[in-house]
C-alpha cells in the first residue's frame, strides 16, 4: 500500500537512478543508495521499482525500476544522465 504521494515517489526514483551504478551481479539492474525518505523507498520496493540487496547498503533498481525512471525522466523534459 501507497503512503507517500506519487509525486514523491516518482521523484525520488529518478535521482536514485540517476545516481546509480552498474551492477556487477545482474547486469540488467543498477546500484543505489538509501539516502531518502524509508517510507518512499518501502513503497518503491512494494511496487517492484526497488530491491534489498540483503541488508547492505546499497539498493538494487531492477529493470522495472529502470524502465520507470527513464519514463519519469522523460515526462519532465530531461535527459538520461547515466549513458
């Protein structure tokens, strides 16, 4: 269940992906940090745009995540920094 607004959420997928990095274990996904509001990012796991690496720091964007926020990205006239 959604607790934060959309809005928030999609927001805060965009910089996670544009801050993310490669991931050598799932080539198809990225790494990212946890530096945003828990209850947004739970909500972002609970839709399948985010994944726990095991209690690591570092969060995974698998390609839903992705394919999400490169829409986002686009929506708002901006560009794919990560290329």
């Amino acid at each position: 269940m959604d607790r934060t607004p959309k809005q928030v959420q999609d927001l805060t997928l965009a910089p996670l992906y544009l801050t993310s990095l490669a991931d050598q274990e799932d080539p198809a996904g990225r790494r990212c940090w946890k530096g945003y509001d828990f209850s947004t990012l739970e909500d972002l796991k609970a839709q399948g745009l985010l994944q726990d690496t095991q209690g690591r720091i570092p969060l995974r964007l698998p390609p839903e995540g992705i394919a999400r926020a490169k829409e986002i990205l686009s929506a708002y006239g901006l560009e794919d920094l990560t290329k």
